[in-house]
C-alpha cells in the first residue's frame, strides 16, 4: 500500500594490521553483535602465524560505501576484541570455520 522502501548499504572496514602484512582468512556471524575470524599474519619470521579473534561489532562506526575509515584491530577498545594466542602451523590451511555461540564453541577445519 505505501512505497517501497530502498535498502541502505553501510559497512565498516577492519584491517588486523596497519603495515598490510595480516589477513583475514574466515568468518563467520558468532551472534547479532560478535563475529568471529581466523587471522593470519605475516611477521619478520618467515612462517606466518594464525589465531581467532572474536570482534564485536557494534563498537564499530558503518558508513556508506566510499565513505568509511579503516579500523586496525588493536586500535579497538580492549572488551570489543577478544583474540586467541597463536595457532599450530596446521591452521594456516584451514578452510571452513562453525561457530556456535550458545555453546561457546568455534570450530575450525581444513580438508
């Protein structure tokens, strides 16, 4: 009966590290406010390092597209990041991530 109402698309952008040498590998919606994602970055060393980080995203700023400004992870306040110590080697080739937030569980799995 009344008019269509148009979608709005807004969006944030996180970086893990601000030199460019950490990437974000998965993720996956933890629940309505936390996603969870594996990371991995590349330090002086020659193998590179993966843990699992639990971000909220409501501490975010989402803006239209073009017009938001990149966060770095550790520049987010210390309760909207919760990050796992480094990861065994075998991470670095994993391929699917399950969450299960009522659980607490975050399972991630390499074929």
């Amino acid at each position: 009966p009344g008019a269509a109402i148009q979608p709005q698309s807004q969006l944030a952008t996180v970086k893990v590290n601000s030199i460019g040498t950490g990437h974000f590998m998965l993720s996956r919606s933890y629940d309505a406010s936390r996603v969870a994602a594996l990371i991995l970055e590349e330090g002086e060393s020659k193998q590179p390092t993966a843990t699992v980080c639990l971000l909220d995203i409501s501490t975010l700023e989402f803006s239209p597209p073009g017009e938001e400004v990149p966060v770095v992870l550790n520049q987010l306040p210390q309760d909207a990041l919760r990050q796992s110590a480094p990861l065994p080697e075998s991470y670095l080739w994993a391929s699917s991530m399950r969450v299960m937030s009522h659980r607490g569980v975050c399972s991630i799995y390499s074929w």
